[in-house]
C-alpha cells in the first residue's frame, strides 16, 4: 500500500514541474504577437498601454505557478522521494 502511494505522489509531483515548463514556455508563445502588435501600431500610446497590461498578465500568468512551486518545493520533494525510495 504505501509503495503505491509513493508511486503515485512520485508521478503527480513528475507532471506538476512539467506542466509547470510547460506553462513557461506558453508565456513566451503569447509574449510574441503582443510585442509584434505593439510594433505594428507605431508605438502609439494606446498600443504600448494594451501591450503593457496584457504582458503583465502574461507574466503573472507564469510568474504565480512558479513562485507556487518555489514555496511548495516540488522539486526538492520529488528528490527526497527519489532518495528515500533508492
């Protein structure tokens, strides 16, 4: 019973870190048609204020799941459970 448990904490704490590369690099993908589109306006001011609040929610987007795992420590986590099972 508990192998299995560990087992299974050991692939949902696997799929957590890559959902959260994952989720990295998705805001990378929608950085790029924002900054294009603030480009192709001329930088206008109305352009560069909608570019600013959509790329700061793409940040936050980001930015909170990885300060979520830094707080929880997922990887360290994933490591000691590693070790413990070895």
């Amino acid at each position: 019973m508990n192998a299995d448990l560990s087992t299974i904490l050991d692939a949902v704490l696997k799929s957590a870190i890559i959902a959260f590369a994952l989720n990295e690099i998705r805001g990378v993908v929608l950085a790029v048609p924002i900054l294009y589109g603030m480009y192709e306006a001329g930088g206008t001011m109305m352009a560069l204020w909608l570019g600013f609040c959509s790329l700061a929610g793409v940040a936050l987007s980001v930015a909170v799941p990885a300060f979520a795992a830094k707080k929880l420590d997922l990887a360290g986590r994933l490591r000691r459970r590693r070790e413990s099972a070895a």
